[in-house]
C-alpha cells in the first residue's frame, strides 16, 4: 500500500505519494479537490498520462530522443510511436520512486537520484522537490545538481479541474508550432489570429498541446505566466521558467467513478521550451556541475466570492 503525504496552511490541504512525487489532491478552504486524481484501484489511465507526476529531468518531447552535447549525441530511449521521447522516455521521473525526506505541517521534500547514463543521459544527478503551502499559495522549488554537463527542463504535471467551463489567460505573444509528431517546427510564431491567443481570457482550443514562450531565458525570480478562471475560483501561476507548455486534456481517459473525462482538466506546465537540446535559438536547457537547475513556481488559488441572492 502507497504511503500517502499531506500538508496544510490555514487554506490549502495537499496530499502526494512517492511514485512520481504526485500531488493526488489539492483542497481550498475545504473544498473539493481542484486536480484529477483517481484511484489506482480503479485504473491506471489517469497515471499514465502523468497527472500529478513531476515529468523529466527533460520534460516535454525530443525529437528522436536524440540530445547532442558536444561531439556526443546521447541517445533517450523513445516512448511515443518508437519516434519520440516523451517526458524523458518509459524511465523518467514521473517512474521514480521518490524519498520523502523532509516533512513538516506546511512542506514536503521529495529526493530522487538518477545515476550517470540513467535515460540516455550523462551525469550523476540529484533531484528535490519541495512543496510548501502558505494560506492560498502553493510554492515549488525544483532542485537539480550533475557532475557533468546534462540537460534539465523538469516540469509539475497535474490537471487542473475545468468542468463547467472556464477561461484561461496566457502572459505570451508568441508559441511553438508543432508537426504530425506534435514537436516543434523551430517557428516562433505569433499568437494573434491564431487559437493560441490567451492575451486576453478565453477557453482552451481542444487542439492545443503547445509550448507558450513567456520569455526568452529563465528569471531568477517567478514572472507571471498564466491565469485560469473556473466558475468557482481562479488560478494564478507564476514561474522562473521560459515557457508554459499548455494541454487541453483532449485525450483524458474516460474515467466516470472519479468524474474524468476528456476535456475535463487542463495541464499548465512551466518548463523549458521542448526539444529545445536540437534547437539552439530556443533557450538553453543545459545545466552544469556550477551552474545546476533550480525552478521556483507559484500557485496562488483565489475563491470566486458568491454574490448576495
């Protein structure tokens, strides 16, 4: 049986367990869970679309699984049609089984080490995950340190409740383009005229499934990224990341004795831009043993206030 974590502020209740570092539920001021979450007792459908998971060390898709460092080209295993890796292939770190390894009322850390060649990848690498709660916010802090040269671009995967409608707001002028296989092209395109215009709100294209470029670099401080209403609350997130891969949940299982369905919850996911390792004007993903890989993400979560009757 999963030995399952939870915190708490005055406001927010979360809980996780170790496989993947999930975050299984998230509750404001008493109310229902805000994400997905079903029971693996009932299926495992939900989990392997990550949800909840921390997906990487080199989240998103890669071209072939193919990640040049130098005169090197280091080999991922693909996970997706034999053409693409896809969250770091079949043995990323949403497959991990993470250490719990601090805890107090309000803060969980989670550890995970993956050993040089682990996916494909150099370099013996250290991962932490730390999620605190403060009143209405939940603040992330992903940590990674290498002893060589290694790509890292690790993203928080939870879908975000949206049944009964919303509207999402996106801090973005430009996105990434996607082929058949859904990689980038290497355009940065604009997002006026197209249905990837979140300047102002509106609701998810169920055709989206694309990175947003809030920015060219990371910040070493979050910059907002994205604001999602629903009819009960809103959400606000902000990140040190450069980009926000947003999905639409299109291809959500149908999952009835937990409410899932498709379309039923949206992933917004601040990360590096993906493939970025086969793309050199995308921002650099590559981190080194002096200059390791750390990510500050916020979630401020704000109820709707109900009006007088």
């Amino acid at each position: 049986m999963t030995t399952t974590y939870t915190i708490h502020s005055d406001r927010l209740t979360a809980t996780f367990d170790p496989d993947g570092a999930r975050m299984r539920s998230l509750h404001l001021d008493g109310g229902p869970n805000l994400i997905l979450d079903a029971d693996e007792g009932i299926t495992s459908a939900l989990r392997d679309t990550y949800g909840g998971t921390i997906v990487g060390p080199l989240a998103n898709r890669v071209r072939g699984g193919k990640v040049p460092l130098g005169a090197v080209v280091h080999q991922m295993p693909c996970n997706e049609n034999g053409t693409t890796a896809l969250h770091s292939g079949p043995d990323g770190l949403d497959r991990m089984q993470w250490t719990a390894s601090a805890q107090d009322n309000a803060t969980l850390t989670f550890t995970c080490h993956l050993p040089d060649g682990h996916g494909g990848l150099p370099g013996n690498r250290d991962v932490s995950v730390t999620f605190t709660l403060t009143s209405n916010t939940l603040t992330l802090r992903i940590a990674m340190t290498t002893d060589a040269p290694t790509p890292a671009s690790i993203a928080h995967h939870p879908y975000w409740r949206v049944t009964g409608g919303h509207s999402l707001r996106i801090h973005a002028d430009h996105y990434l383009p996607t082929d058949d296989a859904n990689l980038p092209t290497g355009r940065i395109a604009p997002v006026a005229g197209t249905p990837f215009d979140h300047r102002t709100p509106r609701p998810i294209d169920p055709g989206t499934d694309h990175n947003f470029c809030v920015a060219d670099m990371t910040s070493p401080t979050p910059r907002p990224m994205a604001i999602l209403h629903t009819k009960t609350h809103t959400l606000q997130i902000d990140s040190t990341e450069s980009g926000l891969q947003a999905y639409s949940g299109a291809f959500l299982p149908e999952i009835p004795q937990a409410n899932i369905a498709p379309l039923a919850g949206i992933a917004l996911e601040p990360q590096g831009w993906p493939d970025a390792v086969n793309h050199t004007h995308f921002p650099d993903v590559i981190v080194t043993p002096d200059h390791p890989y750390v990510q500050t993400t916020t979630y401020r979560l704000t109820p709707l206030l109900k009006r007088a009757t």
